[in-house]
C-alpha cells in the first residue's frame, strides 16, 4: 500500500496524525469538503449578497495550474471590494487558508492523485455501504464476502471471459470495461487534419470538433487544456487523435505514473495462486481441499422426493424431542448413543466449501452455490466462504460466455 499520499478532510488533527507517523508523506484535502467549508463559513457570516462572488474568486484559486496563476487569483481577491470590506474574511483566509495551500490548490498535488480521486466521497460511500447493507443483514457472514462483486467484474473483463469486435485498439484490451466503453466513444472523432505537431517536445495542437478552439495536449504527461480532461484525466478524444494518427505515441509511451492508475487495469493477480511456506522454510504451491460432491443429491432426482423425506426426518425428530421428556435415564444414554452414531454419518453426507458445509436449497440457490464454488477452484486466492454467506449473496444472472464490447 503507497503510504506516501493521503486525502482527508480538512481536519487538522488527522493532518497532524498522518504527517507525524507517516513521515514525508503528502496530506491533501478533499475538494467536496473544501468546497462545504466555505460555503457553510459564509453562511453563517451572513455573506448573502457576495457569497457567490467571493466563491467564485475562492474557485479560481482552487484551480490555478500554475504558480503563476495562484498568484494572479489571489491579488484577484484581495483587490476586490469583499476582501477590503470585511476583516474577518481577510483574517480567515491569510491565517487558516493561504498558509496550507499545498493541501487544496490543484497545481500543488502530484498528478498521480488527480485521476478521478479528488474527494473521500467514494470512500465514505463504501463505508457506508458496508455498515447499512453487509453488516446490518449479514451479520454472520464473513467480510471476505465484499470482495465478490470486485472479483467478478475483474473475471468478466479477462481475456478469458470476453471476445472483443474488430476495431477496437490493442490497447484498449484487457482492460475496465467502464474504460475500453468511455474510450470508444471518443476514439475516432478527431480526422489527422486537425492535428498540428508542434516543434517544442511531445505537444500538439488540437481543434475542436466545432473547428473554433485550440487544445493543447501534450503527451509526455499526458495533458490536455479541455475541461473533459481536468475533470478526470482519463484520455478523451484530443489525445486519442493524436495517438491514432501518430503511431509513434501510443500507450507504452505514456508514463507508468499514468497508465498503472488501478482505475486503467484488471487485476490478474486473482489467478495466480498463494504460495505457502513449509516448516522447513521451503515455498510450496497451494493446496485445495478438494469439495465433496460425491454424496450429494442427483440435479435430476425428484425434488419432490427431496422435499417429503426431508419432511419426515423433520417431524420424527420433533416427536423424539416430545418423547424424551417421559423416558429415564437408562433409555435416553441408549438413545443418545444412537442419535450421535446417526449424527456422524449425517455429517458424512453432507457437500461441503473446504471445511463448512453447504446447506443444499432451491435449484437456483444451489446454481449459484456451485459458480462460487468454481471460482474458489479457478482463483486460489479467493477464501472460502461460510454456507451462509454463498447463500445470501445476490444471485449473478445468467450472462452469456463471450461478450462483445462495442
């Protein structure tokens, strides 16, 4: 895990927490909670009329792309009227603001950080998915159970589980498909004679399909002065005209900083298997228990016949419960010699994950029980799940085995 980065809320006891732990680490600030601390600061200053004025100014500071745009936007507001008039804002903003503007100014954050991850909002969502959906109705279930829906959408977009259209570029494969989607619909809109090669390094010239505006890309970075890109760095249609009509830069070009974001990658590292270590210190492949099946009920025997003899042992066992208030002692120590000879050979039938055993359930549940169990064969790395949890996970529908992304 890079501990080298962070993004908090602006709190300085947590800033103060990580910095002094994590030593040279970087502390930033998320956007979402910036943008709420001024906007509640305000309101409570009862800046009805200037609000939005002096948040607007504040933006712009917020985005400089360079030191000497944050200089600009800052002599901005303090010339305007609301800076001179009101001495609190003045002495809010040169005490609390200014002083940490390393931690909320865009041009001062490594560029790393910026691709789609400029708030805690996503976080925060997923935290509080965890609480309100996974712990509150699965409160016997293993957390590994979260890792699921991760674990299928990396299976569904290997090269093993799709087949891909013609055209769709090389680079494009084995890839998110949210990215290889969003790419798509970009790619090729931009013809070579919009394109101008400039002489100063890796930069280029890019109209707008209106033809009116000049984009600046520049693909060492890779950057381009579009709002599109600012807004989540993922290449939009300037950059992919470049690199569909310059074959000298494509996606290899670009730096590793940018293309190994885990937002542009599949995670094969679900395929390859754990290795363990021995007592003797040797490293040895995984072992996996094999699942028992060999006593499971037939899929082609009689569900009904199922259901009746279940019912049966069901209600002679609620007898025997009855009667065991009137037997003596010597009776219920033959009995429970027997209950406990049966119980063994009962364990004995059942199919079992590992070591936990599957409750057997409708047709479909037992579907489904048997896909996770087929991904704990293909993919080592997965760990085994209680009976209830591969029960009471949502049911993945029934898709077709290649898909084409178009």
């Amino acid at each position: 895990m890079d501990t080298t980065i962070f993004h908090v809320d602006f709190d300085g006891r947590i800033i103060s927490s990580l910095e002094s732990v994590f030593t040279g680490s970087d502390v930033y600030t998320c956007d979402f909670h910036r943008e709420q601390a001024w906007q509640r600061w305000l309101k409570k200053r009862d800046y009805k009329d200037s609000k939005e004025e002096i948040l607007t100014l504040l933006r712009s500071i917020a985005e400089s792309e360079s030191e000497e745009d944050y200089e600009t936007s800052v002599e901005k507001l303090r010339s305007s009227q609301h800076y001179t008039r009101h001495k609190e804002l003045e002495n809010w903003l040169e005490k609390f603001w200014f002083p940490q503007k390393k931690r909320w100014v865009y041009f001062y954050r490594k560029r790393s950080l910026n691709i789609r991850i400029r708030t805690t909002n996503g976080v925060e969502a997923q935290h509080s998915v965890l609480k309100r959906k996974y712990l509150k109705n699965l409160q016997f279930c293993k957390i590994t159970m979260l890792l699921y829906p991760y674990i299928k959408k990396n299976v569904e977009n290997m090269p093993e589980s799709k087949q891909y259209a013609e055209g769709i570029p090389n680079f494009l494969k084995n890839r998110p498909r949210q990215f290889v989607l969003h790419s798509m619909k970009r790619y090729g809109l931009i013809p070579d004679d919009d394109i101008e090669s400039l002489p100063e390094g890796d930069l280029f010239h890019v109209k707008s399909e209106t033809g009116t505006t000049l984009y600046l890309c520049d693909m060492a970075k890779p950057s381009c002065s579009c709002l599109d890109f600012k807004k989540t760095y993922w290449l939009y249609k300037h950059l992919l005209g470049v690199m569909q009509h310059y074959p000298a830069y494509d996606w290899d070009t670009l730096p590793v900083e940018y293309t190994s974001q885990p937002c542009f990658l599949i995670d094969m590292e679900l395929t390859e298997p754990k290795c363990t270590t021995s007592d003797s210190g040797t490293t040895e492949p995984p072992s996996i228990s094999p699942v028992k099946h060999e006593n499971t009920v037939n899929e082609n025997s009689s569900t009904c016949d199922e259901t009746h003899y279940r019912t049966k042992v069901l209600n002679s066992l609620k007898t025997l419960q009855n009667n065991a208030f009137s037997m003596d002692a010597a009776t219920l120590k033959l009995l429970s010699i027997k209950l406990e000879d049966m119980s063994k050979e009962a364990q004995s039938q059942i199919p079992r994950l590992g070591n936990l055993p599957l409750r057997r359930r409708r047709t479909k549940s037992s579907t489904f029980a048997q896909k996770i169990l087929s991904w704990t064969r293909t993919f080592p790395i997965i760990e085994p799940l209680s009976h209830k949890t591969v029960f009471r996970l949502k049911r993945i529908p029934q898709s077709k085995k290649t898909e084409k992304v178009t």
